[in-house]
RNA sequence: GUCCCCAUCGUCUAGCCAGGUCCAGGACACCGGCCUUUCACGCCGGCAGCACCGGUUCAAAUCCGGUUGGGGACGCCA
C-alpha cells in the first residue's frame, strides 16, 4: 500500500512570484495530480524584514492566474514558530544540538581570514566541546547564544537518493555545525522547515537544484529528531542568457509571472511553456492540454542540466524567449474562441475600448472576428493593438501602411468616396459581394485590384497586413467601412 | 578556497541507465520555396550539435578516467 503523496510549495512573500517559483509550483502541483497527492501552500514568512502581506497576495493571485490550485493552506510559516522552538529543545536535550556563544563579529573575523588563507569556510567548533560548567557560566553572565546541530565527527556521511540526480553523497567533514536558532531565538528557514515538513507528513521534496546542497544538512536534522525524512527530487534551475540564475532583482518584471498575463499570455500556455524548461517526455510532445500534462508527467522526466530561459531583452522581434511566444501563439489560434473569448475581452475592457454588446447582441460576430484575425496574432494583446479597428472607431493608422498603400497612389483621393458609395449601395453585403464590386472597380479605371484592395485595408484598418479583404470588410460591417473609406479622404490634405 | 551538480544544433530537448538500428530525431528561431490582393496560417526544403583528450570494446553520443567549461552551495537569508 502506497501512502499517500504530499507535497508542499513554499515561497517566500518577498516579492511577486517569479518563473523559477512558478516552475517548482508547477512540478509539485503536477506530480500531486498525478498520484492523487495531496498539494500544500505553505507561506515561508520567517524572515519579518523582508516578508510582506502585499508579496503574499500577489503570489496567490499569480498562482490562481496559472490554475495551480492547492488542497491546504496558504499556512504561514511564522505561525508554527513555537514548533521549530520546541525541536531545537527537543535536540539540544538530546545532545544532537548544542549553544554556540561565538559573536557574529568572532565569526565573521574568523570567516574573513579563512578565505584570505583560502581554507574552508567552517565553523570551527569552538563551543562544541564546552563543559556544562563554563555553559553555565556563560549564561549566567548573559551572554547570548545561537544553537548549532552537532554534526557526527570521526568519518562517515550522509547518502541519499535523489529522485533525478541520483545517490548523492556527501561526508560529514564537510559539513558544518550549522546553526539552527539565531541568538534572539528565532528558528533558522533550515530547521523550520524540517520541522514542518514533519508536521505536514510531506512525502516528497520537489525544489530547485539550489537547495541539493543544503539536503544532507536537512536529512541530518530528521534524523536527530527521529522523523523518516522525506523523498527528494530537485529540479534544475533556469538561468538566463548570460546562464546567471534568474532572479528579480537582475531581470526585474521580465521574470515575473504576472508579467506574462499583462502581456497578453494565456495562463495554460505558459504553464506548459513553463512545464518544458527542464522537462520532457522521450516520445518529445510539446503540446498537452491540462489532463495530457498530468497524464505524461513523470520526476524522471526533469533534466540534470540547468535551462536558459532565452530573453533576449534587445531583440525587438521577441519580448520574452521565442518559444514560450510560440507555445502561447499556438494556444491562441487553435483553442475553440470562446476558450480564449475571456481573455480577449479581458484585454478590450483594459484597453478601454469594451463594449457589453459583444457578449449579448453582438457574440456571434465577435467570436467571429477574434476567430478571424487571431491567426496572426501572438499574444492576446495584439487584439487591441493591431486588431484595434475591429472594435472601435478609434484607430491608429500605421505610418507604412499610409505611405506604402494609400499615399502612394493619389488617385485613391477620387476613388475612396465612389467605393464607399458603392459598397453601401449593395444590398447584401456579403463577401463575394463586396469583392465583385471592388474588382469591378479596378477593371473600370484599369488598374490592379491590389492597389484598391491594399488601400482598403489600410483606410479601414489601419495595417498592411491582415486577414483577406473582403472578410475583413464584413466583419468591419458596412457602414463603418463607407464612413471609414470618405474619412480617409483627409490623409491627401 | 572547500564541497556538490551538470555538459547533444543559437534556444528547449529525444537518444545515454540495458553500447550497434544515430554519418544523432523533434520543436522554436533563422533562411529558401509553394500558396496569396497584403501579412500570416498551412505545406515543402535548408542551415545547425554529441566540449576536449585518453581508455574499454569488433563497435561509444551512449561505459570508465582526466581536462576544460558552466552552474550551485558554503549566512545568526529563505
């Protein structure tokens, strides 16, 4: 019988929720689908200085935004401090922990120099072997104190078994006697930590690769507390182009998970952008839907090797890495439209150009034209950019398209009132209709039928480029492209 | 400095554990072509990689050792 998986994602409220979170919360959220497991939110809040309400909210919101949906919490952390107080009691009673009255300023001394001399950079022991008498002593004198775990001395080491990288080991000599209560009394993230992942029964660690060399410290403090501890899986970490480790403070909102949602991503095509940096399946599926995801997830699937998130912050044709555009830009062309309706009109109403109509009266024409346009879109806030002329009157003309298509031939001074007047006169305004009328036309004065049709679409949308014509004259409807064509008279003056 | 981890196209990666079927497959990006009123989509084609050296073997991207390169950890931060 298999016990039940738990797993945890634990940020810290010190900022927005950024890719490399968003990713850990991914893989625990997965596999917890995956095994019917059960998926804990726990708020690491321990450090007060940096921690606040505001990061906290913005971190849920971020997560809800993605669809990572979580069976308990958010705990905060902060909330079990007496916990992490009683274990390190608990340890010091039982020998596996001891006081440390080194000052801050003795260590840091002692640290300098020994990276002047290029030695290791452990403690040295110093309280480890204090009698009871000059510990008393100490403490009598009020001298405060840390606690340090006493690490096994004499030979030896801690193995585990990592779930992607494999039996890890490392010997006790090079560990520490780390410290796992700061001198005013407050527990240390290490040994918090620990201590709730006992609490919460978590089967199965899933971070980033950063945290591989602080597990056999953490094993340590299972051990002397008597608790199994749990299995682990660290994932490899996503660095950037300059294969740094992202992080705020170098890459600022361009790592941030909400970001891609003002950006016009939708939240499932990121997660599987997302999904893919540092994980794959060997039959190379790129694309899953929500159950396909948590069908083909596997801890075996996480690469060892590190991943770039490929921003290239100066390459104009691409705001974010290439391919996390292209997953979005898939999502958002072969989604059924009413998937992506929500966040089109998401888009319109922050743009200010929403109109309730296009959810009652006018729906079918609106899923109409978002399906129209939407195969050269990319991100769901080209809607309102290079879609704008589809739902409002007011609309950029872009420079090129001014020059190249409508300046450039003067006759369409003449020639734009007479088509408007003649697409109005049709009486079923149909796209066959209008193309026959605009054709027409063109054979009439003797030119190509490009110039008018380009024309056309630069007067009345406002690009160069777009969906064929005579769609697009439907779906702009017929009065507005009469108006829209006499208007455009006033760009020869 | 000490310890740990990693190494396939520009990027994400399959293949590696059980060596031959891999003169290395896919995707994105890029380039070219077809289609077309424009731009896309779509389709077709192309460019491009096993870091290096040695060993084991009839045979190595795959196993072993080393070198180099990269990353991470070493806090009274989380």
């Amino acid at each position: 019988m298999a016990q039940q998986v738990i797993v945890r994602f634990p940020p810290s409220p010190t900022g927005y929720l950024h890719i490399g979170g968003a990713r850990t919360a991914i893989f625990n959220w997965l596999f917890a689908q995956k095994t019917g497991g059960k998926f804990i939110l726990r708020i690491e809040d321990t450090d007060v200085e940096r921690s606040s309400e505001e990061s906290i909210l913005g971190i849920l919101e971020s997560l809800k935004w993605l669809g990572i949906t979580w069976d308990e919490g958010p705990y905060s952390q902060s909330r079990f401090i007496k916990e992490h107080v009683a274990a390190a009691q608990k340890l010091l009673e039982s020998g596996h922990a001891y006081k440390c009255f080194c000052t801050k300023e003795d260590l840091d001394r002692k640290r300098e120099e020994a990276r002047k001399n290029k030695a290791p950079l452990q403690y040295d022991g110093t309280c480890r072997n204090l009698t009871p008498e000059e510990i008393a002593k100490k403490e009598a004198a009020g001298m405060p104190y840390t606690i340090r775990l006493k690490i096994p001395r004499g030979g030896g080491s801690v193995i585990f078994e990592d779930i992607v990288y494999g039996f890890i080991e490392k010997k006790y000599e090079d560990i520490e006697d780390f410290v796992i209560v700061r001198s005013n009394g407050q527990p240390l993230y290490i040994l918090s930590n620990a201590v709730d992942d006992i609490r919460d029964r978590i089967t199965h660690v899933i971070r980033g690769q950063d945290g591989l060399a602080n597990t056999p410290k953490q094993i340590l403090i299972y051990k002397a507390l008597g608790a199994p501890a749990p299995k682990f899986a660290h994932m490899s970490l996503t660095l950037d182009t300059k294969k740094a480790k992202i992080s705020k403070r170098t890459h600022g909102e361009l790592v941030a998970v909400h970001f891609y949602k003002e950006h016009g991503f939708l939240p499932w095509a990121f997660v599987n952008y997302l999904a893919l940096l540092g994980w794959s399946t060997s039959d190379s599926r790129e694309i899953f839907s929500r159950e396909e995801l948590i069908e083909a997830f596997s801890l075996k699937g996480i690469s060892r090797a590190n991943a770039i998130f490929d921003v290239r912050k100066d390459d104009p044709k691409f705001f974010t890495d290439p391919k996390a555009i292209s997953i979005n830009t898939h999502y958002l062309r072969n989604l059924p439209v009413e998937e992506i309706e929500p966040y089109v009109t998401e888009q319109l109403e922050k743009a200010g150009i929403w109109d309730p109509e296009f959810q009652s009266i006018k729906r079918d024409w609106f899923l109409r034209t978002i399906d129209l346009i939407r195969s050269r879109y990319h991100v769901t806030t080209d809607f309102v950019t290079l879609g704008r002329a589809y739902f409002s009157d007011d609309y950029p003309i872009d420079p090129k398209a001014l020059k190249k298509n409508i300046l450039k031939h003067e006759g369409l001074k003449e020639w734009f009132p007479i088509l408007a007047d003649r697409l109005q006169a049709v009486e079923t305004f149909t796209v066959d209709e209008a193309e026959r009328v605009i054709r027409e036309m063109a054979e009439e004065l003797g030119i190509k039928a490009g110039i008018l049709i380009n024309g056309i679409r630069a007067a009345v949308t406002g690009q160069v480029k777009g969906p064929g014509l005579f769609d697009v004259l439907i779906a702009v409807r017929q009065g507005r492209v009469a108006e829209r064509l006499r208007k455009a008279v006033t760009f020869f003056n």
